[in-house]
C-alpha cells in the first residue's frame, strides 16, 4: 500500500516560523488520517539553501519509507512548497507528488512583500535570479497537481500572487484554485474542506476554480489551469 506523508511549512517572511501555521495543521491532518510533520526550514538565508533543506527532508522521509509526498505551505512556506515542487534539478528522490498553497507568494519579478523578497534572494538580485525563484515562471508539462487558495483582504501576500500561479502557463493537469472572504484578513473557516476532499488516493477536482468573494467577480476573473 502507498504511504503518504505532508510535510507543513509555514509562514513568515522567511524571517520566522508562524506557529499557527504549524502543529495546529498536522494535528488537523492527522484528524483525516493522513500522516504529517512540520518542517521549520532555514531562515534569513539566502536561495536556494531553504530549498535545498526541504529536498534533504523529503529524501530522508523517502528513506523512512514514504513513498508519495505532499507538501502544504502557507505565505513564504507556500512559495518554498511550490519551488520544491517545481524547481528543476530535483532527483527522483526529491520528487513532491501534490502540493496545497495558502496565500503563498508565488513571484519575485513583482515588489509586493519586498522583505521576504530581499531575505531570499538580496537587494541586488538580478532580473534572472528573480525569475527562476518565481513560481508562476516554472510550470512546467510535467508539474504535480496543485491546489491554491488565497482571501481576498489579504495584507501582506495580495491575491495578485496566486492569480499569477493559476495563469495560462498551467498545463492540463488536475489542479485547482480558490479565493475567499475573510475580515481577519487569512482565517476562513472553508478552505479545509475543499482539499480535505481531495485526501490521498482519491482524484484531484476538475481544472478551474471558484472565486467566493462576490459572485459578480466571478466571472470577470474566470480562468482555467
């Protein structure tokens, strides 16, 4: 039988470790059934040494004898999930099979949340530099599924981010993403239950996504990935 494990990544700028982000969710996951742990990578370094941290855990979690693996990051954790997932010059042992994204940030071509950008990769980062740590420049044909969600009342990560994710360069592979309502800005009590539904083993959703903001911003933003 296939053994999955999640590995959670949270939040914070690359300059902290948001707790809530944390334990709560594998204690979240472990109420599905689905075995978890929280990874807190390397802070206020520069690329690629969180991403390399990541790929040495998730190869010593294949050694364990995990088989596939998904990964879970919300804001800064978000981006590093999507460039574990979507970075080349992974080796088969590196290889993430699903990954979930909350109000992660996707690009370091734009100057929103500039601190976590300069964290990463320094204020003189080269046009080039900015592009390859840019999630939305590295869907590739053969990208694992995705999904991504993101509140529209976001302060810190503006929903422009995951917009560029789930952009045309999508290949046709089941992926799917989200935006929702919040007054607190991050919490909403239903994004859990769209990927919860997707647990492992069971198929991912059609291609799209469902804008729960306001119903007449549904159509205007309606794309396919």
């Amino acid at each position: 039988m296939t053994r999955t494990h999640m590995i959670v990544l949270p939040g914070g700028g690359y300059a902290a470790h948001a707790e809530h982000e944390a334990e709560p969710i594998v204690d979240w996951l472990s109420g599905l059934g689905i075995q978890a742990s929280v990874f807190r990578y390397p802070l206020n370094v520069r690329h690629p040494v969180p991403l390399e941290a990541l790929r040495a855990e998730i190869r010593r979690r294949r050694t364990g004898g995990v088989d596939r693996i998904g990964l879970i990051g919300f804001s800064a954790g978000g981006h590093l999930a999507g460039l574990a997932a979507l970075a080349p010059g992974a080796e088969a042992a590196d290889a993430v099979q699903f990954a979930v994204l909350g109000y992660a940030i996707t690009s370091m071509e734009t100057e929103t949340y500039r601190p976590a950008r300069l964290i990463l990769l320094g204020e003189g980062a080269s046009p080039e530099l900015r592009r390859s740590a840019s999630l939305d420049a590295l869907v590739a044909p053969q990208s694992p599924p995705f999904f991504v969600w993101h509140t529209a009342e976001d302060i810190y990560v503006p929903l422009e981010h995951t917009y560029r994710l789930a952009g045309p360069r999508w290949p046709p592979t089941p992926s799917r993403m989200r935006s929702m309502c919040s007054r607190t800005g991050r919490t909403v009590s239903a994004w859990p239950k769209a990927p919860a539904t997707r647990r492992s083993g069971r198929r991912w959703p059609r291609r799209g996504y469902a804008n729960r903001c306001r119903p007449e911003t549904a159509g205007r933003h309606r794309r396919w990935i």
